[in-house]
C-alpha cells in the first residue's frame, strides 16, 4: 500500500464502545449487489475504498500484488436499531471478488475490527444457468456459473452467517427450489425479499454520492431499505443463536 492507501484506512473511536465489522459477499455474480446492500443500509456517508493488509508470513497471492493488500469497499454504519455494536461492512471490490475466495480465507487479513458474520446475498434474476459472459458483463450481469463456490468459501469461514435471496419474496416455491439446489440445511438462515428496483425517477439522495455513485446511477439499481435491516436483524440473531450454543 502507498500513502495514499494508507490514508483511507480508519482509527476506531474509543466512544463507539463494541466495534464490530460484517463481511458482505454474493453467489449469483451480481458484483453490485454487496455494494447495493451497503448503500440501501447505511447510505451516509457513501461506500468507500479500503484496505486490508495480508497477514500470513507467507508470499501475497498473485491477484493482489499490485495493490499490496485486499481492495475492499467499506462502509461505516455505525450504530443501529437492536444492534448492540457501531457496525463496520466490508466487501471485496468486483476485480478481486473470485480471486478472495479462490485464494484466500477472511483469517489470512488484517482486520482493524473483529468480524462477527457474514451476509451472503444471491439474486434470483441473475441466479441462472450458465453462460459465458465476460468480466465486463458479470460486473452488471450474472456470473459464469452459479456454483456453491461463494457458499462453500462462506461455509468454511468460522463466523455465522445468513443468505439474502432477492427476488423470492413472492416465490415461495422457487425459494425451496433455491435451498435443494445449494443443498441448504433447515437451519441456514435465508432470507427471501424484493428483487432489485429501477431508481431512474427516484430524487438523487446521500446514496448517489461518493466514489461508487457513477456507477449506481449508470445502472439505475437499488435495495430495499427494510429489507437490508431484516437481513442484518437475522444475522444478529444467527449470531447471538450460535454463541448460546
């Protein structure tokens, strides 16, 4: 990392109280979609870049050399209705998406906050079979393949977490469809909601500013606010269930 990056890292304010961060990811090759989350949940002040340093004594993977670190999206939400924390989100930036999980555990990094869960979010639009589609295109577009590979990595990573499903709120059948097909447990958490909306004719707000907006506004795409609350209200629970065990 130079200067520069390291600049755009955070100091925690000892009045927060319990700092705590949740990774953010996606299984359909939305690569937005983290990045959506974080903009329908905590929309000021906008996602920024960040940096986490690697942490093993062993060489850094290819696929972040250049940068030196881990290229993320950061967003602070601070403190939050029933959350007993000033909540951090993390996301891997689209470059590096695949290359995280191919490469790399959530422990191999540096983190200047504990994390505590992880919100895996799938989108039944794109969440299709496969097609071969180039980087460009999965960035606004679906993956290659719909793989377990995403919830495999999320899976072996030893936090709890819960999986948004958009776009199977009113598809109840399709959701269980979505739980044989990635072999999901009755206990896994998924979370079935409203699919990705058009903003084309909402009034610009704090959520169209900062470094990510042009492409936002290139795209028209948003998530539901209440939705984004619901899914991070059941990852506290999945927590707070998993701690009591």
């Amino acid at each position: 990392m130079d200067d520069v990056s390291r600049r755009q890292q955070f100091n925690i304010n000892a009045m927060h109280g319990a700092d705590v961060g949740v990774w953010v990811c996606e299984g359909s090759g939305l690569f937005l979609s983290p990045v959506l989350f974080m903009q329908a949940l905590c929309p000021d002040p906008a996602p920024r870049p960040l940096f986490a340093p690697w942490k093993p004594a062993t060489i850094l993977p290819r696929a972040f050399r250049k940068e030196g670190a881990l290229p993320l999206v950061y967003s602070e939400c601070g403190r939050l209705p029933t959350w007993p924390y000033y909540l951090h989100l993390f996301a891997p930036q689209a470059p590096v998406a695949e290359a995280v999980e191919r490469e790399s555990s959530l422990q191999d990094w540096s983190w200047t906050v504990p994390l505590i869960g992880i919100i895996l979010i799938y989108d039944r639009k794109y969440d299709a079979p496969p097609g071969p589609f180039s980087f460009i295109n999965r960035l606004f577009d679906r993956s290659e393949s719909p793989s377990n590979t995403s919830l495999a990595w999320v899976q072996a990573q030893p936090l709890p977490y819960v999986i948004a499903a958009l776009g199977y709120e009113d598809a109840p059948d399709s959701l269980q469809r979505f739980r044989k097909r990635y072999g999901l447990a009755a206990d896994v958490p998924v979370i079935s909601g409203p699919a990705l909306v058009d903003t084309r004719h909402r009034t610009q707000g704090p959520e169209d500013s900062g470094p990510f907006s042009a492409v936002f506004t290139h795209q028209k795409l948003a998530l539901d606010r209440d939705y984004a609350r619901t899914v991070l209200d059941a990852l506290l629970q999945q927590i707070e269930r998993e701690h009591a065990a």
